[in-house]
C-alpha cells in the first residue's frame, strides 16, 4: 500500500470515529497517526523535490526514514500495556487454575513443520530470507508449534500445557478492531488420551471462567461437532469429496445470510440446490441440549456413524457442563463449522456483543430475509487491498477444538519406518483453546483509559520540602523498594514541591512520603495520602486539608503496610 | 551446518558433559536431542536409498520433515518455562518497584530503522522474505525499538520503561551457555532531561537488587565512563578516526590477555606501539572511588576536558551509589568499553563467576603473563562455523550504558526541516540496561531443577474413591477453582485411587482431597496434606500414618485457606 493510500485510509478511519462518538483516546490515537503519515509524506515531497532539483545529496537523501511500525502492527505504550498486562494476568491465572504448565516455542519454525497446515491460508505465512541456512517461518499458531513439540518429546504424556505470545499473518489488518499482522494469542491445551469429553468440558469451563473474569458483558460459547457436521453433509447428498469446501461456505454464515452462502454453494461449489437446501434445514438449528433431541429423533441422520457418534459426544458433554454450572452461556450451533481442516471433533468459539459486523443480525443465519451484506473482502495478503473498518466486527475472541492426528500426522512424516513409533505418536488426541488477546484489548481498552490513565502501581512518591535533601531521598527510595514497596522520587536535584506533588500525581500514586531537613534529624518524616475520584466523568484528586501524619522514619515501612489505604490498594 | 555436522557437535556436547559430570537432566536432554538427529539422520538416509532405487514416489518423500527447532533455537518445556517464569516475575517485580511501566515494540521492525545501528554486527540481522510490501527485519535488541517510539511519540516525555521479549542475531550459537539465536532480553531504560548521574545510579541500583534477587552468587557490576575512555585515547595519541576500533579491542580484554589486544592494536590497527604501552598502563586500572584520585591527580589527563567531565560524573555517581549501600558491588574498571557505538556516558556490565570462558583468569586483563587463549572464534553468521562449547563462558549476564543521542538521530533523520521538531527531539537523553534472562537460566537452571522438577504450582488434587464419582469431582474442583484455589482432577471415568494420587504426587500437589459416595451425603470429604522431603539428594513424598481429616464440603474453602500446609505454600 503506498502512503497516500494509507493516508486516505487513515483520513477514512479518523473521520468514521469522530462521527460514531468513538472513545475520546481512540480519536485522539487515530489523529496522531493521521498526523505522523502526513508528516511522512511532506519529507518523501520535501525528497521528491530535492530530486528534481538535482541537489544530488545522496547522502543526506539516505539517511532519511519514515518512522512507523510495519503495517498491521502497533507499539503498545504505557497505559495500553497497563491495561494489556491486567488481560494477561486473568488469562494466566486462569491456566493456572487449571492445571496448565507453561511451554514456550521460538518465534519461528522450520518452513516444512507449517507446510499443509492451513490449507488456503498458507499463502499469510511469513517466511524469513534465505540467508544462507534453513528455510524459516514465523509461526502461524500456537498449535502446530505445540504438536510438532508433542511429536519431538511426547510432552510427558499426558498434559495440560499453555502458551501466550505473538503469532503472525500477512493478512489484510483492521487494527481498530484487534485484527492484526502481528496478535497475541494465548493458548491452552490438553493432550493425551483421556476418558471422552472430560478434557472438554475442562476447556468449555476454562473459557467460561476466563469470559467472566474479564468482564466483558453478555457472552455466548457457540459450539458443534465435526463429525456431526460431516454427517449432516454426507446424508443431504454432499459428494465425498466437496465436505471441506461445503463446510466452509457454511462456516460463513455468522457473516453473510443464508442466500448468499447458497449461492456459494450451489453457482461457485456447483451443489445440487436441493443438496443445499437440505443443509439449509439442519444448519438453522440452534440452542442448547433441547436440540439433542431433535437429532435423536432425525433416523435418516442416527443411522449415519459419524453424526451418531458426534451427537453421542455432544449429551455427554452437556451432562458434565451441568456439573462444571455453565449450561446458560452455550449454543449448541449446528451452522458453526470452523475453517481449520485439522479439527475432528467438538468445535467452540466465544463470541460478545460486539463480534458481529454492525448491521449484521447474527440471528438471520437460515433466513432467506436479506440483509446487509458487510463490504469486508474475503482475506488477501496483497498490498494494496482496503478494509472498510465500519463494517468489520471484532470477530470471535477465542476459539478452539479437538485435533486427534495433528501430533499423529507429524510423527509419521518423520519417524522412520519402524510400526511401533508410529502407532504411539498416532495415539495422541488433543483438545486446545486460542484466545485472540488483542481483540479482547480493542474491547476492554476504551472501557478502561475511561477509569484513568495509570501505568504503573507506584505505591509511595518520597520528595523533599526544601533543600533537596537528594541523598536522603534516595536512601528513603531504597530502604522502602528493600521492603517490597513501589517507589519512586523526582531525579532532579533541589525541585520545588509542586512539581513533586505533580510528578507523584501523574500515575496517582496514594502515598507521598515527605522530607524536611529538620524533622528528618528527629527521625521523623511526613506521610500525605492521596485519594482519587471521578468528577463529570474526569478524574480529580480529592484535595484534603490534611496536612499530613508524621511518622517515624524507622517505622515508616510498617505504618505505611498497616494503614487502610494501602489494604484497599494492594 | 549439515546433519552430520551437527550430529557430530552435539556427540561432542554429549561426551563432554557426562565427561564434567553435568547435570544429569542436562546430559539427558543433550542424549535426546543427539538421538532425535540421529533418527532425523536414519530418515535421510532411508531416503537417499529410496531416490537411488528409483522408487519414484514424490509425494511420499515431500511429507517427509525433519523434526527440530531452527538452529540457536530451542523450546522450552513445562519444567524449564517453571524456572523462567520464576526469574521474569523476579526482574518484572524489580521494574515495578523502581517505577516502571511496560512497552511493547512488535518482534520486526521496518529495515532501515535497524540499519546502520549495530556497525560491523549488522550482517548478524534475521531479515524478513520481500513478499510484496515493506522490507522488514527482527528486532536486534530492545534499544532501538525503544528510541523509534521515543522519536515518533516522545514517550510522555521523561520515564522509565520496560520491556520484556525476544531479540533476534544470527550469530553462532552456543546453547549450553544460553547464547542463543532467539534469546529474551528484559530491558529498563530512564528516558529524558534530568540532573546528572540521578538516572544512572537509579539504574545500577535496579541492576543490584534484581542480582541479589536471583540469588547468582557473588557477582560484580563493572563499570567505565566513554567520555574516560575517549580522553585516554586522545591523551595517549590515538587519532581521532581510531578511537572507535581501539575501543573495541579494549574491550576484549575480558576474554584474551593484554599481549594478544595490543597486537590487535599495533599489527591489525597500525596503531603506533608506544601509544598502545600507554594505554595498556591506564586500562589496567580498576577498584573503588579511590581510583577517582588517581585519575584526578593526573594533570594530563586532567587537561582533557572530555575525560574531566567523565571522572566528575564518577565522583558524582559514587556519591549516590553510597547513598543506595551498593557500593561493594561496583568495580571502576578502565578496561570496560563495550561494543556498540551509540554509548556516550556511563558503560557497566554484570558478570558472575560462570561469566568468563574456563581457563581464563580475569584479573589478568593488563598483566603480561600469558593465559590460555580461548578457542572461541569471532562472531561469524556463517553456517558451517563451529564453536567449542567448553571454551566459552556466559559472558555478562547484564550490561548497558547512557546513550544521549541515539532518539535524536531518529527524529532528525525523519523529521522535516523545521528546527523547532529537532531541537526537542534532539533533546531526549537515555540510559538504560538489558538483561539476558537466557544467560540468567543457563546458570539458575542446574540448581532450580535439583530442587525437584514441578511445573506448576496447583494446591489441590481431587480424588473418588469407589465408584468414580466425575461429576462429583467436577463440581467440587469447580468450586474450588472458582474460589481461587488451583485444583486439578483425573480426567478419567473410574480411576483407580492409587493411579490419582500418584497423578497429583507428580506435581507435588500439597493437599488431596478424597470423596467417598457415603461421606458425600453426610456432607464430608477427605483432606490428605502431603509433604515432600529430600532423601539421598532425591525429593520423595513423607509418608505419614495419617488417614486424613474429615471435612464438611460446605466449609472446604475455608478449611484449606486456614491450614498451616496453605500459608507455607502460598
């Protein structure tokens, strides 16, 4: 994309959020950027014009560079990373809760580990250049990584293992939105054979757990079945042969209505419109253990070994979600199919309010009633594509699903040809979760910088009345962080006051821990606390009379650990 | 490197550990590995046969892989990841303590943001393949990522920032010693106007208590000033246009003794050899602020006004550093110049005692005598290059310096040509550290994994006796889990109850907690506490006579959380 593209594409984007009433920061953010690519622009005129003039400073021409992140990434700043850590820090927990052990892979892999592994998409790979050595990738997922890992080591076994950390694809980024070139997602896990649905049902309640404990609002886990799906396609009349394709034209449906998935079916796939009509009935379906019965009762569709055995997995699953009391946050959906060929079994993913494309009813999934068609292209990597952002939703913000022969298909491409290695590599099932931690960032960020700008959690802010006392101030800073205690002074030598108060305000810290040279030879110091609260919607510091505790110094440390600002804090 | 290649350095790995009586996990892993390329080795083969006979079966020889990491890189398992994330959460809890906030920077960069910042060590840059946009490259370290931002956003204007992530050279590698391809850095940088030497000893300060934290064992900070350094070399004779390159041979005087640098100097660098003599006998010097006076009672010196300024910053810097009590770590070393080019003030670097190469007395840095040469060779991106593994040591495990003028070379290099945006941007001065937290695990690592090898910390494992009890089990270790309390379960129908607790036994789980069908409806479970002890240096669980305690379900939660085992363990 050239610059003035994105230029345009910016101008576009900044213009949408003035008029949507878009979060104040996220405007401002959209500004700055505008600002940055015109900026740009002028030193690539003020070069072009250099040129024509002749003025053949090539030097000088050379040292010239357009300060940007690469496309479809970002930097996160302070506040942003605040706010990212706090995402981080729920998702963790929760593997920990779990069960999970963490496992860390490079950043890149061989290029043969991710070959014919994501089918189409396989062009978004991002490969390395061939600097003399091996034929590198950066990785795509955390979950070929974590199979080729399992097909290295057996992985111990049996085992809940999680992964958070960045993945990369040259896809077409909507950054607004969290969909990006370079995205973190966080990954959990459970391999090796287990009694059936036990381990999913763990991940349906570790998603459940992580959805509430972020606080996102209303959320919903649309789950299916592969081999129900595979079923319903094979007894509506889908030729062998055209189930992947025909599943997902299917998987669009949470995107596009009804008749146009038809039409994909039937004018680009060539079905049989009575082929696509059949599926049409079945995929409408939806809710919540109600629709076991309805395919119980399906004998056309129980005498299919596929489907049976899916809608088996699928009442067992819900008795154990009973158990696990989260029953009320699932749909059963028989219209979610998944892109990934590797799934074979239960498939999941987690959707909010905001997943939808605006203007799309999520509901009008089987309904022949038009609706708005969102302009978003299918995924491309060239360069020049534009993304219409008003029309992108979020998208789900975690998926995942059973893989039986994932780790199978790796052992058995490199291990020799001895029987028995085979067969204990093909015996290794798993079951995974991603959660897409920069689209749960887009809709947790606005909320968030609502509450106030902090960046840190510096709990005491030690300055000086007078004469700088600057030793003293460090000697102070050093013996409270000894004791665990967040800490921070001004690094100027004599500053005023204010601009202590100020510098201790800014990440609104609610301690400010005050020197005077005379009370500090009676081994005293003075403690100020501070409180913050919102005021038309603006954070204000609660301005007291208080003049402050004197306290001494030597007990400074446990006054501060006792007082009740800090137990509201900490 | 060839297969072969690398299999005959990882038997040399393999030999010389069991030779050094290793750790035995390390020898065990280096066995795997050996075996894994051996078998990749037995494919290869199995191949070659399969071309010469002819047997033309192209799409069974393509899905043939070879099962590894890019070389210099490595995965790191449950085990592994349980010590790194022991030292992150010791360095990201120092960050916070001193004041900082995080920053995220992606993993590439655009090409020309990297180039021309790392001199003869920019050839060691992972480049990204063209595919039809902008030229990319992997980061190289944290540094210039940081400046980057700085130069486009001003980064809030003065602050300390974090960061914590991978970095990327294409050097060779030597795993052992943590010196990898893909290694982590965590970085703490002070960016903006403040009084002199205050951020500086801020950060040395940080560098100390993160030390102590990790518990390494003695260690030292060595420290130099460039504006010293520059003045020596001026004073000594040194032209101007070889300041630089005899830096670098100075600095190598950790690793080869003085005959070998000034030979580097003289016969490599045409420089002079009496001026070389002079130099050696200042670059001996190293100590305490006493040094301060031998410097300051050298007139020549002295008359320098770039090494005046350098050795009033010291005096000024082991003021404060008293004032922070860490004083008994520092070493005033002349012979630290470290490599890269962008330094303009304080330089230090953190060694222990694995830091040097095996045979290598570091104290002999100026002495004539000779010492082993290291066989080590130069940094080369060569693929075919091998390294001796025991010849090389873990080098600084921190190092850093102040940089002034790397954010204006930014800003100026992209900014138009008003000169109010120079100015400011010109204006940003910084200092900062990296942390090498492979570097740190290589050498926590032995000790950590002798402790016993739990990968998680999950506090309660629940078991049926009898009947299975699963949704039983569900329930309560969701209730748990809901609680707070990391809890985990057997994910099979009827386990047998010796197959449970040898399940939790693996992880150390400090509580079991037993249902029996009959208790259950009396409302009780079983609470078993287990304990671990070390016997012949070998952690095995304390057996105890105790049959457990009977505990109302109902107050389970509150039971656990006011144990004994709970608090020791929490």
């Amino acid at each position: 994309m050239t610059l003035a593209n994105e230029i345009a594409e910016q101008t576009a984007l900044f213009n949408n959020l003035r008029l949507q009433n878009a979060d104040p920061a996220e405007v401002e953010a959209a500004k700055r950027k505008l600002g940055e690519l015109k900026k740009a622009q002028g030193v690539l005129n003020a070069k072009e014009r250099e040129k024509k003039g002749d003025s053949a400073e090539g030097e000088k021409k050379k040292e010239r560079i357009l300060l940007k992140t690469p496309k479809g990434t970002r930097d996160y700043g302070p506040s942003e990373m605040f706010c990212r850590l706090h995402i981080e820090r729920i998702v963790k927990d929760a593997f920990a809760l779990f069960g999970g052990s963490c496992l860390d892979t490079p950043v890149f892999e061989r290029k043969d580990v991710l070959t014919g592994k994501y089918g189409e998409d396989s062009k978004l790979i991002f490969d390395l250049m061939d600097q003399g050595g091996e034929q590198l990738a950066l990785r795509y997922d955390h979950t070929v990584p974590l199979a080729r890992w399992l097909a290295m080591t057996g992985g111990g076994g049996q085992g809940k293992v999680w992964q958070v950390g960045k993945v990369y694809r040259r896809d077409q980024p909507v950054m607004s939105k969290g969909r990006m070139r370079e995205f973190m997602q966080a990954d959990f896990d459970i391999s090796g054979t287990f009694d059936p649905m036990i381990p999913d049902a763990e991940i349906v309640s570790l998603l459940c757990t992580i959805m509430n404990n972020l606080d996102l609002g209303e959320y919903t886990i649309k789950m299916n079945h592969r081999k129900i799906l595979d079923g319903i396609f094979t007894v509506c009349g889908v030729p062998e042969d055209k189930i992947r394709t025909i599943s997902s034209a299917v998987d669009k449906l949470d995107k596009l209505p009804w008749v146009e998935v038809k039409k994909e079916m039937t004018e680009e796939k060539g079905l049989d419109s009575g082929v696509a009509d059949k599926i049409g009935e079945y995929v409408k379906h939806k809710g919540g253990p109600e629709l076991l019965d309805i395919l119980t009762s399906d004998a056309t569709l129980m005498a299919n070994k596929s489907a049976k055995e899916g809608v088996e997995d699928m009442a067992l699953l819900f008795t154990f979600l009973r158990a696990y009391k989260v029953l009320d946050k699932i749909s059963f959906d028989l219209s979610l199919a998944r892109g990934l060929d590797y799934y074979t079994g239960l498939i999941y993913e987690a959707i909010v309010e905001a997943s939808a494309p605006p203007g799309f009813k999520a509901d009008a999934s089987a309904d022949s009633t038009p609706t708005p068609k969102p302009k978003s292209k299918p995924k491309d990597a060239g360069e020049d594509e534009e993304v219409d952002e008003s029309q992108v939703g979020v998208g789900s913000i975690a998926a995942g699903g059973r893989y039986d022969n994932l780790v199978g298909q790796f052992a058995s491409a490199a291990a020799s040809e001895s029987k028995s290695s085979k067969k204990s590599a093909a015996s290794t099932p798993c079951i995974g979760v991603s959660i897409g931690m920069d689209r749960i960032f887009a809709l947790l960020w606005p909320k968030w910088v609502g509450l106030g700008g902090r960046c840190k959690d510096t709990m005491v802010y030690v300055m000086a009345a007078g004469d700088g006392l600057l030793e003293e101030r460090m000697e102070l800073a050093r013996d409270l962080r000894a004791a665990g205690i967040k800490t921070d002074f001004l690094a100027k030598k004599k500053p005023k006051l204010p601009v202590q108060f100020a510098a201790g305000e800014k990440d609104e810290v609610p301690f400010a821990v005050i020197l005077g040279g005379d009370e500090l030879k009676a081994g005293l110091v003075t403690v100020k606390e501070q409180r913050w609260e919102f005021k038309d919607g603006v954070k204000v510091k609660v301005e007291s009379a208080d003049k402050g505790t004197k306290v001494k110094r030597d007990e400074l440390i446990a006054w501060l650990k006792n007082s009740d600002v800090w137990k509201t804090w900490v």
